[in-house]
C-alpha cells in the first residue's frame, strides 16, 4: 500500500516538473560556464582524488587506537 501510494507521489511531483525541466537544463548549462562553478569542481575533484589517502590514514588509525575501530561500541 505504502509503495503504490509513494510510486503515485512520484509520478505526481515528476509530471509537474517536466514543463520545467528544459529551464532548469539551460540554467545548469549557462552555469556550469562561470568562474565560480569551475572553481568548485575543480575542488571536488581535488578532494576526490585526496580520499583514498584519507581513508587509509583512517585505517592507519583505526589500528592504532581501538575505540576509532568500534571495538568499545555495543
């Protein structure tokens, strides 16, 4: 019941939104284009690429102190 009731709320929210999908595309596009948005993926991408030597620094980590390695947790 609560799937068939969830599935029709979707249904509903996506045919009122398709009439305002091409604006929402050509704003995306217009600002994907900026300074400030190359910045920001630019960025991303930096921390994207940092993440696995974070995380094994955590695992690092994890190995010297129990309680970061849920042992002490229940």
């Amino acid at each position: 019941m609560l799937i068939r009731l969830l599935g029709g709320a979707v249904a509903s929210m996506l045919e009122n939104a398709a009439p305002y999908v091409p604006i929402i595309k050509a704003t995306a596009a217009g600002a994907e284009q900026t300074e400030i948005a190359k910045a920001i993926k630019e960025r991303i991408d930096k921390f994207s690429e940092s993440m696995p030597i974070f995380m094994k620094a955590l695992d690092e980590l994890r190995s010297l102190h129990p309680f970061i390695g849920g042992e002490l947790i229940r």
